[in-house]
C-alpha cells in the first residue's frame, strides 16, 4: 500500500532505505565512494533539505536530515537514489531494481531523541561487528562531525547543533567523542529496530501533538525501556498498525508541526 508523505514543517526524519532483495548492492568501496559523491551533489542541489548524519553499508543506507517539507526530502531522495542506480547499472552491466521498494521515514524530535537516533546511525558499523569504532568505517557521518574531514562535507553542522540545542562546536564534540567511546566500550550492542520501522519517535508529549496521533496514543505509543513510571526524558515510539496508517498520514498531510 502506497502510502501519502506527509506534509510536516521543520521537522527531523530519519530515512532507512535497503537495496533491491537486500543484496549488497553497495558492497565494495567503490560503489560507496560513489553513493557519498551523489550525497554530495545531492545536498547542493536540494538545498532545503539539511543533512545531519548518514551512513552507508553493503546493503542500506541511513540519513538523517531536517527538511522544510517532506516533499523536498522526497525530491532529493528520487534524485538521489535513482541517480545511483543508474551509475552502479551501468557500470556493472547490471539490470532491474537496486532499491528496495520505497524509502522509509520516521520522524524524530529534536533535543535528547534526535541525539539518540544519531548515536544509532554511528553505531551501525560496530553493532555489525565490521569496525570497533565508528573512525574505522570512511563511510558515516563520524567521518565529518569529528573533524577529521573538511573537503567535500555533506552535514550541516550548524543546523545539527540547533536541533540539539547545543551552540558551542568543540563542546559538542567532546560530548560526540566521549558518548561514541562509552558505547564502544559496552559489551552487547543491542539493535533498535524502532529507529527505521516507527512512524516518529520522541517524547510522549510531542507525540501526541501530531495531528490524528492523539486518538492512537493509548495504544500505539509505547515507551522503551523498563514498565513502570515513565520519566520526563523517555523515548516513545508511535507504531501504529498498517491498518491505522492510512488515516494518520492523511491527517497529518493536512497539518504542520512546527
């Protein structure tokens, strides 16, 4: 079922696509360095959508960006992603899809769950068992927002540090750098798929104040982490039914969130 995009201004969306039958379409480096050139170029060709964060695997990739409209994140995703399978087609001699279907976006409230979904994103690679720090994977956003490279960057890191509420660049990078080590150092690294497959994540609060969200609250807002009292700062996650997704993306093409 061909869902409607909603129509949510200033907002943050984390955008999971996978590769046609997940095969490892993006597999060698240089079908990667090829993907993050057409980032590159995408990000100066649809202006309006700011990218904060990305990473890019053998057979998906990530970003995360904050979009005026969701129609502009959806014309640089077409760009982007069809520009894409043109160059690896032709250059492989392959034919037929490479992406699996359409993207998916989950809204993000910025603040302390935008941090979260970043810190997800520069895990990806250490969860995978691939590289034990993000600084070992040239293919993630680590790359740019730890400084190490200043040519041919695609995150805007003043637009990342407004939707973190932070102002200060080097103290956002002592916090970068030392969350990515106390993570590292941690024995299991769960997944959370809720980061790629909910409708948004955030505070309850935010939640609820999406249009049509209210009347699903009680039973498809849920919050992570141990039952009980649920704490000012606690991640939620909306994940309604298919059935119930129609009627919320409609109501919500027909609102703003600001």
């Amino acid at each position: 079922m061909r869902l409607p995009r909603p129509r949510i201004e200033n907002c943050c969306v984390h955008v999971t696509h996978r590769c046609h039958q997940r095969l490892f379409l993006l597999g060698t480096d240089v079908d990667r360095r090829q993907y993050l050139k057409r980032l590159w170029e995408a990000s100066r060709r649809f202006p309006a959508v700011r990218i904060l964060d990305y990473v890019i695997t053998a057979n998906h990739i990530h970003l995360l960006a904050w979009v005026p409209r969701m129609g502009d994140l959806s014309a640089l995703m077409g760009w982007l992603q069809g520009t894409y399978a043109g160059d690896r087609n032709r250059r492989t001699g392959r034919e037929g899809a490479l992406w699996r279907g359409r993207f998916h976006p989950t809204l993000v409230e910025t603040g302390t769950h935008l941090s979260r979904c970043l810190f997800y994103l520069d895990m990806n690679m250490v969860r995978a068992g691939v590289v034990a720090h993000p600084r070992h994977w040239r293919f993630g956003g680590y790359q740019e927002l730890s400084g190490t490279r200043q040519r041919y960057r695609v995150i805007d890191q003043d637009r990342l540090l407004n939707c973190l509420a932070m102002q200060d660049q080097a103290a956002f990078r002592q916090w970068y750098e030392a969350t990515l080590g106390e993570l590292c150092q941690r024995a299991s690294q769960p997944r959370e798929p809720h980061w790629s497959r909910a409708f948004a994540v955030g505070g309850r609060g935010w939640i609820e104040q999406l249009p049509g969200a209210t009347p699903l609250s009680e039973d498809h807002i849920r919050t992570l982490g141990p039952d009980g009292v649920e704490p000012p700062d606690a991640t939620c996650v909306l994940h309604p039914p298919q059935s119930l997704c129609r009627r919320l993306w409609q109501a919500i093409a027909g609102g703003r969130q600001g």
